[in-house]
C-alpha cells in the first residue's frame, strides 16, 4: 500500500496545502474567521477548515477506497471517527496541530496526516511551514527530518527528565492530579505545545518524554509513528500499547526509549491498581 510514489505524492500534498491554505492566513486572521468548538481554549479558524478539505480530497484521490478521519470533520460528523475500526485505509488529518499559536501568530504550528490500516499506522507526515522542516516515517522504513535520518537516542544519564505534558486547560481533575505526580525530583515538566512538534522533539532527543491526557487520533498518530521510527516507545497506564480508535488507559507516556516511557508511566500510576501491570 505504501511506496516511494505515495509517499512522495503526500508530502507534496501536504506542503503544497499548508503553502496555499495556512500559511497565507497566518498573522492575518480577522477575529470573525476565528472560533471555539467545545471550549474556549479549543479553537478552529478558516484555515484549518480550508486545509482539512482540501487534503481530504488529495488524499482520497491518491488512495481510492479509502476513507478521511480529520479533525474538523469528526467535529462536525462525530461518527466518521469510527473509520478506524473498519476495513478501509484511513488517512488521518489534523489541519493545523497547535491552532492556539497559530492564532497567536507563532511559529509553533504544523499540518499533520497519518495513514492508518487495521488500527496500525503505517506512514505519517508532519509539516512546520513557519519553520520550513518536514519530517515522514514509514513503518518498518525509518524516519527523517528534511531527509535526514531521526534517532531517538537516551536521555542523558543524571539530567532531569525534559518532559512535555497536557496543557492544564485541557485536563479534568483526575488527570491534573496524574499530571502533578510528574512534579518530583529528576523531572522537568512543562505544560504541551503542538503535539507534533512535540513528538518530532522526542524523536530528535530535544525532549525526553511526554504525558497525554487525550487521545484523539489526529494529535497522535503521526508522532507516535515518528517516534517509534527513531527507536523511542510509548505505553498506556496498563502497559498496552495505544489503540488510535480509543479506550486507551489514560494518561499515556511516550518517550525516547522504553525504560523512560515506563518510569514516566510509574509516576503516573503511583500506585493506582490497574488491570495489568506495566
């Protein structure tokens, strides 16, 4: 399913997206093209509307048969998300991932698309237009950064943890209180940016670890795969790995290697009983 062509083929899809669609609108958003979907910090503009609809279209066509999880569309649709649980491929879009600095006028934004088969991601694209880098994986490929190879690495023996966790606006009082067991000696944590961006700074061994309190599809899909494609790892409270059609155990920690993401996981947990043991 996956090849050089198709590859190359959304890449150029997505970087010709965020060259026509977001960054035109970006620092020159008029205040009616910007609104909230189901909170006053979950914000959506034209651009992100006009980008998920132009690659939804792209994508469809590269890959016919198969079927769009985007973020505005399952706002819009909330059932299209069951996509990830049927037999068609599935390209999954976040638009503009870090729509809040978008709209601040920062740089720290990007487009993201993964594809996705039987609940396994096997390709992602994550494009930073105001940042001009672009990195892909493929499944079992490798991944890379303006086409320089990604490692991972380990985080540096007797250095604080640098650890990136959700946003507080964005969590309910249970998992402010998993995410305030992160506040121990060794650990330096700090609320979320974008998420892709995130993930590409674990996969770069600019940060050590993450802890997320959602799963929505869009946001992690393609840095899971990145991340993993650098030799990092990931895990969920139970120790499962997580699913992209959701009932994960929450939250979940990816990392630069597995020995963090389950030492980030083991202070989340702090001894809560879970099912399995991680």
């Amino acid at each position: 399913m996956i090849d050089d062509a198709l590859m190359t083929a959304v890449e150029e899809a997505v970087r010709e997206t965020a060259a026509s669609e977001v960054l035109p609108r970006w620092r020159k958003l008029a205040a009616h093209e910007v609104s909230s979907k189901s909170g006053s910090h979950d914000l959506v503009t034209v651009a992100d509307q006009a980008a998920e609809r132009r690659l939804a279209g792209v994508l469809r066509e590269l890959l016919p048969g198969s079927a769009v999880v985007g973020e505005e569309g399952v706002h819009a649709h909330p059932a299209s998300y069951e996509a990830l649980r049927e037999e068609a491929p599935v390209w999954i879009i976040d638009p503009i991932d870090g729509t809040r600095q978008f709209v601040a006028g920062e740089e720290g934004f990007c487009t993201m698309v993964a594809l996705a088969h039987h609940g396994e991601t096997l390709a992602s694209w994550i494009h930073a237009p105001a940042l001009g880098r672009t990195a892909v994986a493929r499944r079992r490929g490798g991944a890379l950064l303006d086409g320089e190879a990604l490692s991972a690495g380990r985080p540096e023996e007797g250095a604080d943890l640098r650890v990136a966790t959700s946003h507080p606006d964005f969590t309910d009082d249970e998992q402010k209180a998993a995410l305030a067991r992160l506040s121990v000696e060794g650990v330096d944590a700090r609320p979320t940016g974008s998420a892709g961006l995130e993930y590409l700074a674990v996969a770069r061994g600019r940060v050590d670890a993450l802890a997320y309190t959602w799963e929505a599809a869009w946001d992690h899909a393609p840095g899971l795969l990145l991340v993993e494609e650098a030799g990092g790892a990931h895990t969920t409270l139970t120790g499962a790995p997580f699913r992209l059609a959701g009932d994960n155990a929450l939250p979940f920690a990816v990392a630069r290697d597995a020995g963090t993401a389950r030492r980030i996981v083991e202070l989340l947990r702090d001894g809560r009983d879970m099912n399995r043991p991680v």
